[in-house]
C-alpha cells in the first residue's frame, strides 16, 4: 500500500479570525488543497464571520466560507507547518511553525466593497505565491 504524503499545514492568523484569515483559508482550500492544508485562526474569536467577506466569497467564487468555517483560536489548531499573519503585527510564540510570514494587508472590515475586494485580490495573489514557494520546498 502506496503511504500518502503529509502536506504541510498552513495557519493563516489575524487577531479575530473573521475576515482576513478566513478569506485566506477558503482561498487556500480552493486554489492549494493539493500542495497544503489550510487553517485559520485568531488571537481572540467572533461569534461569527464576516458577512462582507462571507457575501462577497459567495458572489466571487461560489464559496460558502460558513459551511465549514468558523472563528478559532490558535489553540485550537494542530501542528502547523507554516504561520501567515495577515498584518496585524500578531505575536503567536505558542504557536511553533518551520516559517512564518507577515502579508501586510490592512482589515476591511467597515468598508465598502471595492476594498473588501482589493483586499480578496491580494490575498488570492499571495497564496498562489505560496503555493509556489511551498511547492519548492520540503516542510
């Protein structure tokens, strides 16, 4: 019997894990499920998700981010390969990681739709990056 390989897990992590990191996660699972696991996680919870990024996931790419998503706590997570703040300038040290990086992006949470879907761009641009980079390398 042929053993399946261990993806590496990615957490992606903003300080609720309403927003950016979910939008991340959900992107992660649509466009890198074959290279790595996604997770999202925050420093603290919401009841609930975004409805902005919730609604415009829906419109943009038939992803239902609360059908399997939900607001956690880095806590919650299992062992992570790979840490991806949102920029937040969170400090996770319980958190241990192989890498960590920080993608700068401000919260659009309260604004209009045209940031939220700036925002979803970046950061559909820099997990394809990852999905490169990840690919390249061994965790």
């Amino acid at each position: 019997m042929e053993k399946t390989k261990n993806l590496p897990k990615v957490a992606f992590v903003c300080v609720h894990n309403s927003c950016r990191s979910q939008i991340a996660e959900a992107l992660g699972k649509m466009l890198a499920s074959e290279t790595f696991e996604s997770f999202s996680a925050g420093t603290e919870t919401r009841l609930q998700i975004n409805p902005d990024a919730v609604r415009l996931m829906k419109e943009r790419f038939n992803i239902d981010m609360e059908a399997d998503q939900y607001s956690k706590l880095i806590s919650d997570l299992p062992a992570i390969d790979i840490v991806i703040t949102m920029g937040c300038n969170v400090q996770c040290p319980t958190l241990s990681c192989t890498y960590r990086e920080d993608w700068g992006l401000e919260d659009p949470s309260g604004k209009n739709d045209a940031c939220f879907n700036e925002t979803i761009d970046r950061i559909y641009e820099k997990v394809i990056e990852l999905k490169k980079m990840v690919a390249k390398s061994v965790f």
